[in-house]
C-alpha cells in the first residue's frame, strides 16, 4: 500500500505510471478527493476514461478495487447486503432434524456474518488489508431518484444499517469515485457531496500521448491518422460519437491487421471498431469516409 500522494505533480505521476494520462485540471481534483477524503463526481461522455481514473488509482496506490455498476431498478439492498437464504433453510432444516432446537436462539444464529452477503457498499465500509478501498459507483446517471437519496447517507457518514446486526462505519472512508454519462441529471443535493470534474474528450496533442501509452507499437504515422479521423468523427453528426476507449481499440484492431496507414477500405472493414450503431456506420462507410480521410491526411500535412 503507498500514501496518499503529497501534491498535485505526485497525483500526475502516479496515473502516468499506470499508463493514464491526464491534464492539470484533472489531476487537480483527484489531488482535492484524496486529500479532503471527499468523493469524486465525474461527468461525461462515454468512453472518455472516467472508469480508467478509479482502476488507475486502485492499482497504483495498492488499494483494492470494488466497483458497484449501477443499472435501472437498482436498489439499497442489492447494494449494500443479502442474506443467504438457501444457507439458512439449510440450518434450520438441519435444526429441525436434530430434534428442534431453541427458536430465539436459532433466530440470533441465522442473522449473523455467516450468513450474510456482502454487496459492493457493504464491503467498502469494512476494514480492507491494504487500506480503505477504491469506491468505483460507475454510470449512477442508470440509476433512479430513490437510489441516489440512498446514497445521500452512505456518502455523508460513510456507514450503512442493516437491521439485524446495526450500523456499519467504516474505520476509514474509502476512496469514492462516482461516474455519470450524462444520460439524465444526477440531482443537486448528490453532487454538493462530491467534488466535481467533466471529463471532455482530449485535444489531438493529449490523445496522442494516451494512445502512445495504451498502443506504444503503434507508428507516429498511423497514431496521428487515426487520432486525427476519429477527432473528426466527433465533429460529424453521429448519433455516438466514439471516445478515447475506442480509439484504442481501433489503433489494436489496426495493428492485428498489420495496417500501415488507413484508406477507405480499411476504414470500411473496422469501422465496427469505433462506431457501434449500424446508422452511424452507414453514415461514414463509402465516399464520406475517403473525403474525411482525405481532409485529416491535408491537416496533418499544414500542421
């Protein structure tokens, strides 16, 4: 386990070294989170590395990782715990069997830790061995109105209840990531309990960096085209515009092919790479795809 960093330049370093690369801004208020032990509220575009800061942090400073992926109808006890009920009718057929045993007592025996399931908020209230955890609550805009005033608690205190066995604090509050794709406004009294940051897509000077670190067998040649055409994608009237994750993926899909440098062609037959939406591949597939790249190939050149 390694200390919190010091500053914001340790905070740079640190994601540098797990292959992240972010701008000042960023690093700014990853610095805040950690060193005011306050969670951090990130908004944006899909695929533009929002996930990627809570696995970097996880990895680089030794603390485990416990992701909650929040999906519609999720609730406060999928959340947090469940209780084992095939083990416990287990123990009280077993009791029954055994001549019956005292109901008071095998009631207190029933709702105890052995039965119970921890769900990914639970666990991040309990002592970890490496140090308090990093909470990943990912795409909390899937969610609804009465999960998030859930959260309102377990982010103010940092403790949940369960009725049976009491109040859950956590010996130290772990380390709260939240992400939000901005697919409907997360309310207001949530987001005052966070600090904020909106993860834009990068410049073409900072996706060439990621894509160095996240594809270094790339060419300069072909990680400039390919930033390039995917930048002007972003540009054009999509009902997705790719992210920086497909990005990558695209330059990996490129280099298994032993591509070189992009035409229309190669375009065509990987566009299922960048693009996930059959309009929007349909869109670009052709001659709209060559006069793009055509138009990236003269930028690159006057630049």
């Amino acid at each position: 386990m390694s200390q919190l960093p010091q500053d914001i330049d340790a905070v740079e370093r640190l994601l540098t070294d797990e292959d992240y690369v972010c701008g000042r801004p960023l690093a700014t208020v990853v610095f805040l989170a950690l060193k005011l032990g306050r969670p951090l509220f990130l908004e944006g575009e899909a695929g533009t590395g929002k996930t990627e800061i809570a696995k970097a942090l996880s990895a680089a400073m030794g603390r485990r990782l416990i992701r909650l992926q929040c999906y519609e109808g999720l609730d406060s006890a999928s959340a947090v715990y469940e209780w084992n009920f095939a083990e416990q009718m287990i123990a009280i057929r077993t009791a029954e069997a055994a001549g019956g045993a005292d109901r008071d007592a095998l009631k207190s025996e029933l709702f105890t830790d052995d039965y119970l399931i921890a769900r990914p908020l639970l666990e991040a209230m309990r002592p970890q061995p490496g140090g308090a955890p990093v909470l990943l609550i990912d795409e909390l805009d899937r969610t609804d109105e009465p999960f998030e005033a859930f959260l309102l608690e377990a982010l103010s205190d940092f403790q949940v209840t369960i009725p049976e066995l009491g109040t859950v604090r956590a010996p130290e509050p772990p380390i709260v990531i939240l992400t939000s794709n901005r697919t409907r406004e997360v309310h207001d009294a949530l987001k005052r309990r966070c600090l904020y940051h909106w993860v834009d897509y990068p410049t073409f000077d900072r996706e060439m960096e990621i894509l160095s670190a996240r594809a270094p067998e790339a060419s300069d040649a072909l990680s400039r085209e390919v930033v390039a055409f995917v930048q002007r994608l972003r540009t054009e009237d999509l009902f997705k515009k790719p992210g920086v994750a497909e990005t990558i993926d695209w330059a990996k899909c490129l280099l298994a092919l032993d591509v070189m440098e992009l035409s229309p062609q190669v375009i065509a037959d990987t566009l299922g790479a960048i693009l996930k939406y059959q309009d929007d591949i349909q869109r670009i597939q052709g001659s709209e795809a060559g006069r793009i790249l055509d138009e990236v190939r003269a930028e690159l050149r006057t630049a």
